[in-house]
C-alpha cells in the first residue's frame, strides 16, 4: 500500500455531539481515516440523550445527523468503555496515530457554601440524569414531599428544571422522561419554585426562547418583583448594545411576569434577582436557604457581586444548584482545575510545560460548558484542522488500529457494544415506549442495556439457524 | 416553528451561520442563505454569530419580515445545502459597514 494510502487510526473519546462532530469532519477530509469513538456507556450521544430535555423532543433529532456519521465506512462504536478505567491514555496512545477527548463537563461547581451536601441538596446534573434516564443516577431520590423547592441559577439548564418541577405531569407523559421520574413526579407536592440569580435581571443567562416557555406553562403562575427589575446604569449600557438583545428581551419578559397578577394556581415560579446563597439550613435535612443580599460594581459587561449587607431566609425542602458544570481530570493528561478543562491550544492538547503530541479535545472539556449544540461543531472543525496540519507528523509512526484494542479489551473481559448492538437497544427501547404513546421508554441500568443487547444478538442467531434450516 | 434567514443577508455570504448549525440545513445562492423550515430544529446556535444579526427564531421576528418565511421555504428547497464556511464576498465588508456592524 502507499505511504499516503495506510490508514491513519484515530480514537474519539466521548460520543456526545463533539465528539460525533469531530469524527464527521476526519471522515470528510480526503485522508484515509478509521475512527474508532469509544464510550463510557454502552449508549451513545451524551448529553443529548442524557442532558437535553424531555419535553424538548425537536432538538434531540439532531440524533440523525450523528446515526449518519455512525455508518459511515471507517467509523466504529466501543460503548462501554471508559478511558482511564477500561483503558488508559497511554495504551490509547500506542494503538492510535491521534487522539481525541470528546468526554464532556461530567461535574457541577460547587456553591462552596456550608450545609451544601444535606439531603435534599442537590446538583442540576443529578437530578437531570435522574429523569432522563443516565444509568450513573438511576438510584437517586428526590424528595417532592415539600412544598417549596429552590433553585438556585438562571441559565437553560435552570429553565429545563423549573419545566420538569412546575408542568402538569400529564404533559411529560408522552415524552421519553423516565418512568421512575413520572411515577415520582405525579405525587410532587411542590408547589412554589424560586430561582434565584446571584446578578440582575439583565444578567440572567437564558436565551429568550427558554425564557419564554416558563411564562407559558400551564396551571402556573410566573412572577418578579419589579423592585428586583430596576437597573443600574452599568446594566442599561449592557442592554442597549445590539449584540445584547437576548438580555434585552429577558428584561422585557421579566417586566411582563411582575406584572402578573396573583391568581390561584395549581403552581408559581419566582424569579428572585441579587442574592447570592450563603448557607443551606437544617439539621438533618434541607430546611431552608440563607441569602445574602448583593449589589453590582463593575464597568458594563465585567460587573460582579459585592455584598449589600442584608440577608434572608427562604424556608425550603429542596434545592437545586445548576451554576455551572466542570470536566473530570482524566489520568495521564494535564487538566486545568480552576476552568475544570484540559489545556489545548487551537485544540492540542498543551498545559504550557508538557504538550502531548497527537493528543486532542473538543467540546465542553475544551472551551468549558457554554454554547448549544451546535457550538460544538465549529469547535470540532478547528480541532480537526490542528490535527490534520499535524497528519505528517503523526503517520511517521505505525500504529495498530482498533484491532488492537478490541483484543486488549477482550482480553481484560471488558464488554465492549458496538453500533449494531446500540441500534437494538435503540429499537427496543422505541418499542417499549410505544403502548404508553412515548417516543421510547430508556433502559436506566447498564446491566438491562447488556441484557438487551443479549436478546437481540440470541433472536439473531436463532433466526439464522432458522433460515438456514429452511434452506436446508 | 422554525429559524429565518431575513433582508439583513446580502452580498454577504461570511456564512459563520454554517458552521455552527448541528443539522446544516443552510443552502446558498450567489446572494444569500436560507435555512430550510423541515429539517431546523430550532437550537439558536446560527442567532448569535450572524454578524449583521440577519436571522430570527420565527417565534419573535418583527412582523415586517414574515415575507421571509416562505422564501427560505422556497430557494432551501431548490438549492445546494452549506456545509462549511464560504469565502467571503468582496461585498462583505461594504455591507457590514452599510447596515452599522
Ligand atoms: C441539562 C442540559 C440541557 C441542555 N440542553 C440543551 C439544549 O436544549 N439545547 C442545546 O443546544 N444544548 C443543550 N445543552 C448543551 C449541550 O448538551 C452541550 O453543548 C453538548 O452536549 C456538549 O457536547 P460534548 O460532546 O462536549 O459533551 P457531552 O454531550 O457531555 O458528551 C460527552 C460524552 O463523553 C462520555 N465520556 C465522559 N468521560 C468518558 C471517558 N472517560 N471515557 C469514555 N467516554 C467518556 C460521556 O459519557 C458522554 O457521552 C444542555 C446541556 C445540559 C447539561
Ligand atoms: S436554529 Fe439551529 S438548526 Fe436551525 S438553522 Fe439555526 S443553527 Fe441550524
Ligand atoms: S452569517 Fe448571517 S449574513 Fe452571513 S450568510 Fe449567514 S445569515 Fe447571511
């Protein structure tokens, strides 16, 4: 074979959107590429199966473009299997001429604040993969028993919350929430939501749509104070520029919720603005949360919080924190832990002292957990355009390939799924959704994935042997 | 509901729109892109890096541009799809100037 003939093998780490992102833009280059993406469950997608919400079914078509990607010629899927535990960089990086970490912001920040870790304090992250099915948070429990619940943040994954927390559980029925969730859901006795921003109104971090919706949700009643709306002159400056306009509809609709007036409903949602959360109480659980008042300083667009000397009580059962997500340092690779991501420079992977040639990121462990979706494609594109500059350089060495590791895996008994197996995990989980109208019923435990892997592959053989007695 | 391409884009083609939309459903002519309404899943990504602020979630988009909506249906459905980043048109700056970006 020619030199420019033999196949470059590169490892995605991570099958969430940039990770399918950057295996799409290798298999488009012109260059002989195998990409092997490798997953620590045995289902692929991230944070669009795990993450995006459930009364948001539009978004997770999305789904199609990377099934697309998925069989493409070249491509393979090790769900499954967990880098740093399965198998380690190190042993990746022999396999594989490059590497790419794909693997996400799998934390949340802490509010590093006392009482923090009370039952009925919780993560965003815990109770999102709760409902939505994530295998690593099946056996959570949330405590819907009290009337009043916090949450404390006021970006999309705060909005996706109050959703799940103030909407008629009969409107998630025919969504792909989890059935675990929906039978807890449909006793919640919660009936007042607070969300709680450490900034002011024209710092809230929702988009308009997102905001939007929680005007809208039936039986429930949203409210601000308009005390809480008035704006310093630093934030008027922010709302007038034009590439500020998303703040500016905020504004708008926050105005619009103040103005509601209070009328009996099933639930209310509370905006509250410049209060900053200083202690969760209660002895042997969550009683209520400690807020200190704040105040903006700052020139417009750098304005951060300053106590005003004043705190208050909000007497609670539950609170959320959703303030900002964090990756998972990975053994063998650098990890910058006030960002909570991997060093890079233009997506090579480079703490400054140590640069690791032919390693990668993209996505949230590279730039941190902002942007949508699609964010995560042109970051990808710039991470692959590092790697394919880098291309004569790394195919100096050989390299075995995905051959290789499936036999080291094998060897160490780990079971790895590939993308045919997902796809009957896939159909089976749209079958079992069917009888109850839901678009699929998601299997929660890896064990019953593997299981349900077993029942396809068993139907396979035995259908084989069928047809090949028949022929007989 | 959908996402629109609007009068904002002309003689522009940056097309920073494309490279961020998760399901590229941008086409192009030589004067503009369009998105097409079937397959947009409304994600807002394109929003933001569109530096002449030329596409609206259909949900808020000011009444004197609805005309827009059945033209993006229309040259999406005729044209080739976007996949990556254009050169700019030598035009691009002049218009950029033109509408104050
Ligand atoms: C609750 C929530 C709701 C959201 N809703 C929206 C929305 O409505 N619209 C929108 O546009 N965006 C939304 N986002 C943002 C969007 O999900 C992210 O931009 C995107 O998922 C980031 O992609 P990623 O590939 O970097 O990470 P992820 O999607 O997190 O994917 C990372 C993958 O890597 C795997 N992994 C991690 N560690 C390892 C390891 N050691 N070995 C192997 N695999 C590993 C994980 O299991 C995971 O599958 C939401 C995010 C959250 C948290
Ligand atoms: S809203 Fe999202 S899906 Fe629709 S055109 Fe824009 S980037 Fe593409
Ligand atoms: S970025 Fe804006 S102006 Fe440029 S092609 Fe896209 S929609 Fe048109």
């Amino acid at each position: 074979m020619s030199e420019s003939g033999r196949p470059l093998h590169v490892a995605v780490v991570g099958s969430g959107p940039s990770g399918f992102y950057a295996a799409e833009a290798l298999l488009r280059s012109n260059l002989p590429f195998q990409v092997d993406m490798l997953e620590r469950l045995p289902v692929p997608f991230g944070l669009v199966r795990s993450g995006v919400a459930p009364d948001h079914p539009k978004l997770k078509e999305v789904i199609r473009i990377y099934d697309r990607v998925a069989r493409t010629p070249g491509f393979r899927f090790f769900g499954n299997v967990a880098v740093g535990d399965a198998v380690t960089v190190n042993e990746l990086r022999g396999i594989y001429h490059g590497l790419i970490f794909a693997c996400g912001a799998q934390t949340d920040r802490r509010m590093g604040i006392p009482g923090e870790d009370l039952p009925g304090s919780h993560t965003a992250t815990e109770f999102v993969g709760w409902f939505n099915g994530h295998p690593d948070f099946r056996d959570r429990t949330f405590d819907l028993s009290r009337e009043v619940a916090v949450i404390v943040g006021q970006g999309n994954v705060a909005a996706d919350l109050c959703r799940i927390l103030a909407k008629p559980v009969d409107e998630l029925r025919t969504t792909d929430i989890t059935e675990h969730a929906l039978d807890a859901l449909a006793t919640s006795r919660v009936r007042e939501i607070h969300v709680i921003g450490r900034r002011g109104p024209a710092q809230a971090r929702f988009t308009p749509r997102e905001l939007r919706e929680l005007g809208e949700i039936s039986d429930c009643l949203t409210l601000a104070d308009s005390r809480d709306l008035q704006l310093n002159a630093e934030s008027e400056t922010e709302l007038a520029d034009p590439d500020n306009i998303n703040s500016a509809k905020n504004c708008e609709m926050f105005r619009g919720f103040a103005a509601n007036r209070e009328t009996r409903c099933g639930r209310t949602l509370r905006f509250h603005f410049h209060l900053s959360p200083a202690a969760v109480l209660g002895e042997e659980r969550v009683e209520g949360l400690r807020l200190e008042r704040t105040r903006l300083r700052g020139p417009p667009f750098a304005q951060t919080t300053q106590p005003a000397g004043e705190s208050m009580t909000l007497d609670c059962g539950l609170v959320f924190r959703s303030i900002g997500y964090r990756g998972v340092p990975i053994p063998g690779l650098p990890f910058d832990d006030r960002r909570g991501t991997i060093p890079h420079v233009a997506g090579r992977v480079n703490d400054g002292s140590m640069p690791l040639p032919g390693v990668y990121v993209t996505g949230w462990i590279k730039r941190g957990p902002s942007g949508v979706i699609g964010t995560n494609r042109a970051d990808s594109v710039e991470t692959v355009e590092s790697l394919l500059a880098d291309v004569p350089r790394l195919r100096a060495e050989e390299k075995p390939g995905g051959d290789a590791l499936e036999e080291l895996l094998t060897r160490r008994g780990v079971r790895a799924v590939d993308y045919r197996q997902w796809l009957s995990i896939d159909e089976a989980e749209i079958r079992r959704g069917r009888p109850r109208g839901k678009p699929r019923e998601k299997f929660t435990r890896v064990r019953d994935m593997l299981a349900c892997v077993d029942v396809a592959e068993d139907r396979q053989i035995r259908e084989q042997d069928l047809r090949s007695s028949i022929d007989r | 509901m959908t996402h629109i391409v609007t009068d904002n884009c002309r003689l522009c083609r940056f097309t920073d729109c494309v490279t961020v939309c998760p399901v590229e459903c941008f086409h192009a002519d030589e004067e503009r892109s369009y998105i097409d309404p079937e397959v947009c899943i409304d994600c807002g990504a394109c929003v933001p890096v569109c530096p002449v602020k030329a596409i609206y979630d259909a949900a808020d988009m000011p009444e004197d541009l609805d005309r827009w909506v059945a033209v993006n249906a229309e040259r999406s459905a005729i044209l080739p799809r976007v996949t990556a980043k254009q050169p700019e048109l030598p035009t691009a700056a002049a218009r950029r100037a033109e509408l104050g970006y």
